[in-house]
C-alpha cells in the first residue's frame, strides 16, 4: 500500500509533468498557471488510492486521475467568472488576471484536454470509465444551474441546497474513488459502495467549505473570508438562518441581501452576528459530522479489504478537520 504522502506526491509529479505545446500558446498558459496553484489535488489523489485498494499498482489508474484534475479545474475556471471571484488558492483568478474571454475559451480547451485523457486510457473498461465521467460532468453542471437559480430565491430548502452540493462537488469524490477503484480491479457492488463513500464525504467537504468561508482565516483558507455572505450566495448557513430567523432577523438579512451599495466588512460582520444568533455555526458543524459517521459506516463493508482503508479514512481526516 502506498501511503497518503507518496500518493500526493506522484499526482504532483504527473499534474507537473502535464505539458501543452500547442499554438496558440496564450490558449494554454493559463490552463499552466490554474493547475500550477496547487491545491489539495483531493479528486486525483483518491483515484490513486480507489485504485490502491485493489491492487499493489496505481499505474492503471494516474490518466483518469490526471483527467479528473484536469475536468476539475476546469470548471473553476468558469465558476471563478460566474461568481466573480477575485483569488484562487491565495492568487488571482484566471478571469482577474487575464479577462473573462480568456476564462471561458481556456475553460473549454481544459474539459477537452481531461476528455482526451479519458477517452485515452488503456483498459478493457475505458467505455465505463467515458460514461461514468461524462455522467459526472451532467451532473456537476445540473449542480451549478441549481447554484444559479437560487441566486434570486430566499426560500430555497436545505433539501434542495443538500442536492445541489452532491451534483455540484459530491459527485466528483465518489466518481474519482469508483474510477480509481474499478481501474484496480473491484466489483461493481465494491465501487459502488466507495462511490457512496465519496458522496458522504464530498457533502461533508462543502458544507465545511461554507463554515471556513464565513468563520475561517484567510491567510490559511486562500480565499477571502465572507465572499459568500458579500454576494448573498445561498449557502447551508444562509439557507437555515433564513429559515430560523425571528421577524426582526430575517428583515435584517434580506436588508443586507438587497444593499447595492454597503462597506463589505461591515455586511460581514452583520450577517455573521445573526448567525451567531442562532447559533448557525454550530448546526453546520453537527451536518458535517453527521455526513462524516454515514461515510465511516460504509468503509465497515464486509464487502470491502478492511485492511487495505487506511489510507483512505487518513484523507476524510484531512478533509474533515482542514483550516483551508
């Protein structure tokens, strides 16, 4: 079995070794400069160690890694512009630092690129392999035309909220893992069970990206603190204050919510003091763990090695208590 470290470090060395020579070459270079920021490489990573699981190699398993990074970057290209983020992994977003134009078309060279990856793949089940992932990338927009609609609602669910982070970013998790995972020699019925695991974990993993957004520290985030609350983005948090705010809470929200023009710390502040209110960062907490116990609970499979997880329920840790 590999361990988490040599895992990371051989998703680093092929994202690295990833080379675009192509004209034209302002096409490419921010493809190079949005997969040189780093990041937690999650998505690959838990390919690799799907695929670990099985089989002593990871070998079968680095070109769908590599594609799912890849797709995975992708689309923040275009979520950066949607939202108008200004700072990605702690640098400026490709849309700040060149234009939107070049967001949009570098985006689009991007999914080809993880496309070719996949479609390239070596392996008797490659036609799954397409279909899982083009699966997966349907869902992932389902997910952000459901973020979208709710940009104008206030009356969206948590139920519905809950089913747009499994499409939006869930299913990436539990997509890499069933890839990794098949490619390393599973059953159907094993696969799938970590594909639930994955979904487990990636609902976990956002709702936590909600809190760090709002209650984390910027110099270890990456991203500014409270850009969710400056552009009144339907998070977990907003969705339950605005459901479990007295009269005179929800008509300070929906104040905040429709200012055009106001000092960003001061909205911040506001918001964050209603939420303290009532108590929001607690009830967020309590999802997260409860999503957390569901995934553990799975890795109990008598279906899967049991002592062959190791490494896996390392990286849940990592996601599950990261300040970043």
């Amino acid at each position: 079995m590999y361990t988490f470290k040599e895992i990371s470090d051989r998703i680093e060395a092929e994202v690295e070794q990833l080379r675009f020579p192509y004209s034209p070459e302002s096409l490419y270079t921010p493809i190079e400069y949005i997969l040189s920021l780093g990041g937690k490489r999650v998505r690959p990573a838990l390919t690799l160690i799907g695929c670990n699981i099985f089989n002593d190699s990871v070998e079968d398993s680095v070109q769908a890694a590599l594609a799912l990074e890849v797709f995975h970057n992708f689309t923040l290209l275009h979520d950066d512009l949607m939202d108008q983020a200004d700072i990605r992994r702690g640098q400026p977003t490709v849309h700040r630092k060149w234009d939107a134009n070049t967001a949009i078309l570098s985006g689009d060279a991007m999914l080809i690129v993880a496309y070719r990856l996949i479609t390239e793949i070596r392996n008797p089940q490659t036609p799954l392999f397409i279909k899982l992932f083009s699966d997966m990338a349907l869902e992932i927009c389902g997910g952000q035309q459901y973020d979208m609609k709710f940009e104008n609602r206030t009356d969206v669910t948590e139920e519905e909220y809950l089913e747009m982070i499994r499409l939006k970013t869930a299913v990436l998790l539990g997509t890499a893992l069933k890839i990794g995972a098949l490619s390393g020699g599973a059953t159907p019925e094993q696969a799938d069970l970590l594909y639930e695991y994955g979904i487990n974990i990636g609902l976990a993993f956002q709702l936590k990206d909600d809190l760090l957004d709002t209650y984390g520290d910027a110099a270890t985030f990456g991203k500014n603190i409270g850009g969710d609350i400056l552009c009144n983005k339907k998070t977990y948090l907003l969705i339950n204050a605005l459901q479990m705010a007295t009269a005179a809470q929800y008509t300070e929200l929906l104040n905040w919510m429709d200012k055009k023009q106001f000092n960003p710390e001061e909205k911040i502040r506001a918001v964050r003091s209603v939420y303290d209110e009532l108590n929001i960062q607690r009830l967020c907490e309590n999802k997260i763990e409860s999503y957390y116990k569901n995934a553990q609970e799975i890795l109990q499979s008598p279906l899967l090695p049991q002592g062959r997880l190791s490494v896996l329920s390392e990286v849940s840790n990592k996601l599950m208590f990261r300040e970043s």
